[in-house]
C-alpha cells in the first residue's frame, strides 16, 4: 500500500485556510478551498494591493490569517545585500513584521539568472510549533517563530551556486530537508529542526556534466516506510529521511536544471527531468530498489514536458504546462494524452487545483483558469498586466499573487 505521507492529514486539518509551503498542503499543487475567483483584472476583483520591498520569487506561504515572504534588496557591490522574511496580513495586506536575517554586507555573489531572485525558495510553516523555516540556498537557512523572532540560522553549508538559488525545503517529522545541487559535488542534506545543525548529508552521486538543480524534496509511504523523493541532475533519487541513505534511484541521462517538485497520484510518481530535452516520466516506487531504471519506469511523456512548472494530478488525470505555454492533459496510470493546447506566453509558476478548475499564471501575469477534465475548455483569461514567476498561495475565498512590484489579494473583500 502507498500513500502520499502526511497528505490526507495536512488537508484534513487545515481545510481551505492554510497555505503552508511551496505547493501547498497537500504538497502537490491541490486545495480544498472553496469560492476561489475566477474573473479578475488588474482593477477589478481586487481585493488589495501591497506594494513590496526587495525583490524576490518565493511563492505565499499562508497559516492563521497570516502570509509570509522572503525578499532580498541590494546586488551585493555597491549596495549590500539584505535577506529579510515578512508577514502580512491576509485581511487587509497590512504589514505585520519584518525581520532581517543572515547579514552578508557587501561580500562577492555569484552570478544569478535573470528569472531567479536571491529570494526564491518558498517559506516553510510549521503551524504546530508556531514557526517558519526560511530558505535562501547557498546563503544559508534560518528559522525564526511565528512572531519574527529568530531561532537558529544555518550558514555552514558551503556550496557554489548555478543561476542562484531555487528549491524549497521539506519537513519530515523533525527534520529539515533540501538538496544543495550546485556547480560541483552536489548533495543532500537534514537538518535538526529545533537546531539547524546538520543531521546528515548525502553525495549525490551522478553521471550528469552539469550537476545544478533546484527541485524541493516530497515525502511518501511505500510499503509503511517514508521516503524522500527528489530529483537532481541526471537521476531522480529517494531517501531515508532519517539516515539520509540512498533507498532508490532512476537515471536519466544528462538531464539537469531539475525544477518541478514530484507528484504522488494513482500509486506512481511524476518526476521532470530537466534542461535540455525535458521528459515527464512516471514511477512505480513500489517496484523500484537500487538502480530502478530498468524497472520502475511506468511511461514517459516528451512532446509539451514542462522545465520549469510542477504538474497536477486529479481524478486520474495528470496537468501540465510546458515553459513554452502548451498545456497538456494525459491519462495518469498509462500516459496516454488527451489534449494539447497552446494558452500563450511563457510559463516558470507552477498551476494549482481549486474547485475542479487549473489556474496557469503566465510569466506575462496572464492567469489562463481552465476545466481540469479530459475535455479542453478555457474559463477565464485574467491579465494583472505585471510579469508573475511565483507560484499563487491559495485560501478559501481568496487567491494572493505575488508579481514583480506587489502582491495582492484577488476576490472580494474578507469581512472582519
């Protein structure tokens, strides 16, 4: 038997109101919130609008009424970098703390992609112990209490970053996990979550030439036992998440700049492959023990796989959007596609699931709302008219976008 860990359990306690990590509750890009917008404008719709400091593409991590980010402003040279984690108000977008972290001055950066940020990772709530855990990749990890103060930052682990930083973390239990794929040696790593310090690290052993990858890790149940799964540059990998041991792996080839975070639907995994012929493949993680190439790969998709988004799977069907705009749907257990649409525009924001309805939010802040079914139809074309990268946090009643300048409360106003 196999079960996406934690999954049922976070939906069930949380319902439509919380929105704590990168892809949300389910960790999978699916919400049981209810009366989700679907008409919008840049002035119609709107609930408000928070004008924002920095720069930054970390997505809206929401719990308790309350959304959190991370931003960055300075370049590092001439002005100083400076990391901070913010919380805001979902009610009104009112600002309630700001709290820097991790002080870099005017210390050398590495160069970064001109779609990346240095605050890109998604913040982490942990709702049951009142705290937050705040990525920024190679600059360190901290985490700090529901309040802004902080708890402990993690800043020993050293690697050299490709395009800057990306995947978001993991908790499992009373670890804290994410990988650090960079330029050379790249590995995995478990934090103590209550300290920080380091619980284990693994090598990622591959044959790739480029050895960067950005993806966050997902926890399943296989069989009764936990696994890590997360993919990397050339073979996606699963892990015991107290041990860090290698449990599994399915290579494929060259692939690298790994981004989509895996899906668990239908008893299979659907893992992107990376840059530069990007593939969609499905495992069977029950069939899969050591080198599990040959043998757990259920099928694979080539034509409309996306780099950068992450998919959705719902009522046996898996969603996915291309970089390039095509949206596709296929049968999740064989493959098989049913439709390939073009929506238009580029694509690095991953969809999300509400109400049976795929929201696709275009690089160009064009949000296509599609019916998730085996039939094609679009709903809804709504234009913020601003470039959007972020992934949407999503809570019952209302949809917050975060887009280059601000973030903003779609759907009608909250009554307090």
């Amino acid at each position: 038997m196999i079960l996406t860990a934690a999954t049922s359990f976070a939906l069930t306690l949380s319902g439509g109101n919380q929105w704590p990590e990168f892809r949300g509750p389910s960790h999978q890009g699916v919400s049981v919130a209810t009366n989700i917008p679907v008409h919008w404008s840049s002035t119609e719709n709107i609930a408000w609008t928070r004008p924002l400091i920095g720069s930054g593409w970390s997505s809206p991590s929401i719990a308790s009424n309350v959304l959190y980010l991370s931003s960055a402003t300075g370049d590092g040279k001439s002005d100083p970098l400076a990391l901070a984690v913010s919380a805001y108000s979902t009610n009104d977008g009112t600002e309630l703390w700001r709290t820097p972290v991790l002080p870099r001055g005017t210390s050398p950066l590495p160069s970064i992609h001109d779609k990346n940020s240095q605050a890109s990772p998604t913040i982490l709530v942990d709702s049951s112990r009142q705290r937050l855990f705040a990525h920024f990749g190679h600059l360190g990890t901290v985490a700090l209490n529901s309040h802004g103060r902080l708890l402990w930052e993690q800043t020993t682990l050293g690697y050299t970053p490709i395009h800057g930083n990306g995947g978001s973390p993991a908790l499992v239990d009373e670890t804290l996990l994410f990988s650090c794929d960079g330029g050379s040696d790249p590995f995995v790593v478990g934090l103590d979550a209550n300290t920080g310090k380091v619980r284990w690290k693994t090598p990622r052993r591959t044959s790739a030439k480029r050895t960067f990858s950005f993806s966050t890790p997902l926890a399943v149940t296989v069989d009764g036992a936990t696994q890590v799964i997360l993919p990397g540059s050339g073979f996606v990998g699963a892990y015991n998440p107290i041990t860090g041991t290698e449990l599994w792996r399915v290579n494929y080839g060259e692939g690298y700049s790994v981004i989509p975070r895996p899906v668990f639907a239908d008893g299979l995994l659907f893992i992107g492959t990376g840059y530069d012929a990007p593939t969609l493949l499905a495992i069977n993680p029950s069939k899969a023990s050591g080198d599990a190439t040959a043998t757990a790969i259920a099928w694979r998709i080539n034509k409309g796989a996306p780099n950068t988004p992450s998919v959705v799977a719902h009522n046996g069907y898996l969603f996915f959007i291309s970089d390039a705009g095509i949206a596709s749907c296929a049968e999740s257990v064989t493959g098989k596609i049913l439709w390939n649409e073009r929506l238009g525009g580029g694509f690095s924001a991953s969809p999300i699931l509400a109400e049976g309805r795929l929201y696709f939010i275009s690089e160009e802040g064009i949000t296509t709302v599609v019916n998730a079914s085996s039939t094609f139809q679009i709903l809804s074309r709504n234009d913020l008219k601003e470039r959007v990268l972020a992934s949407p946090g999503v809570i019952d009643n209302a949809l917050f976008i975060r887009t280059r300048t601000q973030l903003l409360r779609i759907g009608s106003k909250p009554k307090i």
